[in-house]
C-alpha cells in the first residue's frame, strides 16, 4: 500500500535534489570547519556560501544568518538571550505559539525573569492589532514581542510587517516563529522590522536537525549555546555540515518555483474542502479556508461520531498520514492548546491534513473516500 503523506507540517519528504546535494558532506568531505587544512577549509567554504545563499534568499546580510540544530533553538535563543542580554522585562506573546515558544515563556516567567502578556485570539486564531497597540503603550520596562507568523495547527497568518512596526513604533523587540511560512512564502527582511526570526529545514523539504536564527544586525545579543568561536561566536558546537548544505539547497529550491507550487498546494486544499463539505453533512474547518491561512494546513473539525478517537487509527490503516492538531500533541492525551484557545468545540473531531507540491488530487479522493465510509457506517447520535 502506498502512502498518501498528508503531514507535511509535522515535516517533509526530503527533495532527492536535497540529498543529492547532502551526500558530499556524509562522504568524502568530512572535515571540520574548524580545521585549518585543506579539508576543513572546504567544509567551511560550503557553509559560508549556504548562509550567503540563504541571506540571499531573504534579503538579509549573510552576518545576520545563524544555522541552529532546527526552529525550536532558534526560538529559545531570542526569547531567553532577550531577558538575559537586551534587558527584557515583558514578553507579550499569543496563547497559540508553538510550544518551542509558548513553553519558553513559561520557564522565563517561573524564574520570575519576566513577566508574560498573553493576547485574545479569536474563533480563528487571530490577534488584534488594537489590543496589542495598547498593551505596548502600557509597558514602562523592556518588552519583546512573540508572534508567529503562521500557526502550525490551524494555519492563521498573522501581519508579521505590520506587528513589526507597532513594536518599533513602541520601541519594543520583535522576534516571530516563522517556521511554518520560511520556504512557503517569500519573506523580504528588509522589508519587515523585526529582529529574530526562527526557521527549520524539514519543513521546507529539507533534513530534520537542522535550521536557522535570523538576527537582525543592530539586535546584539550573545550565544545561547556556549562552546567553540563556530558561528562567529554566536553558536558554539561543530556544525552539521550536511544539514546545513541542505538546508540551503531545499531553501533555494523551494523558492525556485514558488510560485507555482503555491497555486498548485492551494487548490489542492480547496479541492478538500469542497470535497469534504459535500460528502460530510455539518463539515466544519478550524482556521480560515482562505487566504489569511497558510496554504498549505487544513484543520478539519469533524462532526461528533462514536469513533472519533479513531479517526487517525482508521486514517493510518488506509495508509494516510495526518495529525490531531499538532504533531507534537498528536502522540500524547494533552488536547491542543491551540483548539482550546479558539474555542472549538470539544465534542467535535480536528485532524490536520498538511499538503505540499508532492501531493496529488487523487491522495485527496481516497482520504474522501475513507472518511465518507466512517460516517456512512455508523449512525451519527
Ligand atoms: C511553528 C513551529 N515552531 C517551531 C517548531 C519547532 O521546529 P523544530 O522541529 O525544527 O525544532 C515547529 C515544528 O513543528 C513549528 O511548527
């Protein structure tokens, strides 16, 4: 039975073009950078003209560029650098965050290093602009604004440029978890005032283990990892050559046909909730179906059904890969924090289904097809 991978924002199939790129750094070019000679000299090349690549990418200066083990590093390293090294008293950030920064927080404020700001979100998961205007005129101390770009459970893009200004305006930091958006829209750092934002390879069909911190170069903080001068001192440890070369290939790749992919994914996900609404009476979604969502995240609210808890279990028998809510809450019997921060009902059933450009109309009819066949077969209370 083939699999139909309908999980693309717990991660992503790595690109053949990727690994291909990849195998060099696993095989014979297996210097450290570190090292002075020959062999390490070249592994520090090809990190340097990934950063230059991905820089590039974004419009940002390679300086500003860090490669970290993945997204939840780079997240810990704005918010607790922020308190430790830019004074941070105030971190106002919303209850939907990924837990790389929502949890974070958290451990700040047990230490009673800060002092955390949880904005209102609505049914959909977005903020108002209004109430974060005001909280930032409230804050007499160091504030750092925490907001993502694009939540990974239900896909609702939040206005990166125009929360970057009213931090400015506020003399407020920015950073933003753009895990979910680097690699699926283009992002302009020259043009949106912010001064971390966090990314992670394997979410760009790139490896796992892998991703990187942009810091804006007039935001000066110090290593959350200690160890060697890796990083321009910034990171210490020694690089994951491969991943890093991989990083930006799948970056550089993803970007070349952006465009298309995105006209591509988006009617994919159209075509499932069409598909859905019609054979599912009461189909529901979580987030926004439109464009003030991510592309690619469909969050599914089921209508109540005895087996609701079973929903994957039968999704995974047929061969289809899809989440509860996020990866990371799939596995465990903790509820998404983020359904419950919007609201949704609790007797109702949320499966994510995540696409990307190796997905195709027909994965999507059997998905259908199964889901059809649950609620045919069993009475509905
Ligand atoms: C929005 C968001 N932030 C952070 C992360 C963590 O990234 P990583 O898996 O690279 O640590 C994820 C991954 O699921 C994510 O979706």
């Amino acid at each position: 039975m083939k699999t139909i991978y309908l999980d693309n924002a717990a991660t992503t199939f790595v690109s053949p073009e990727v690994v291909e790129a990849m195998l060099p750094y696993l095989k014979e070019e297996y210097g450290n950078p570190s090292s002075i000679h020959q062999l390490g000299n070249r592994t520090r090349v090809a990190i340097e003209q990934a950063r230059k690549k991905v820089a590039e990418l974004l419009n940002a200066h390679p300086s500003e560029i860090f490669f970290t083990s993945g997204g939840t590093e780079a997240d810990n390293t704005a918010l607790v650098q922020s308190v430790l090294d830019l004074g941070v008293k105030v971190i106002i950030s919303t209850p939907i965050e990924h837990h790389a920064v929502e949890h974070t927080i958290h451990s700040l404020e047990k230490r009673g290093w800060i002092k955390a700001v949880w904005l209102s979100v609505n049914q959909y998961g977005q903020i108002d602009l209004d109430e974060l205007e005001s909280i930032l005129k409230q804050q007499k101390e160091k504030t750092l604004v925490s907001i993502m770009h694009a939540n990974n459970e239900i896909g609702t893009l939040n206005p990166i440029k125009r929360i970057g200004e009213l931090c400015k305006e506020y003399n407020a930091y920015f950073h933003s978890d753009t895990v979910q958006t680097v690699g699926h829209f283009k992002i302009d750092l020259q043009n949106i005032p912010v001064d971390f934002i966090a990314a992670s390879a394997h979410k760009f069909h790139g490896p796992k283990g892998v991703g990187f911190i942009y810091i804006n170069r007039n935001t000066k903080i110090n290593p959350f990892i200690n160890g060697g001068a890796q990083e321009r001192n910034m990171r210490g440890g020694t690089e994951n050559v491969a991943g890093i070369v991989g990083l930006a290939k799948a970056l550089e790749l993803t970007y070349q046909h952006l465009e298309e992919d995105m006209k591509f994914i988006s009617s994919l996900k159209s075509y499932m909730v069409q598909r859905l609404s019609e054979v599912i009476p009461d189909m529901q979604f979580n987030g926004y179906t439109n464009e003030k969502a991510l592309y690619t995240v469909l969050n599914c609210s089921f209508p109540p059904h005895p087996q609701g808890m079973m929903f994957l279990y039968k999704l995974d028998i047929a061969g289809i890969c899809a989440s509860a809510g996020s990866a990371c809450s799939s596995g465990s019997n903790v509820g998404s924090h983020v359904l419950k921060a919007i609201g949704a009902p609790s007797d109702r059933h949320a499966i994510r289904f995540s696409f990307s450009k190796y997905n195709t109309k027909e994965e999507l009819d059997k998905v259908v097809e199964v889901m059809t066949e649950i609620y045919s077969n069993v009475k509905v209370s």
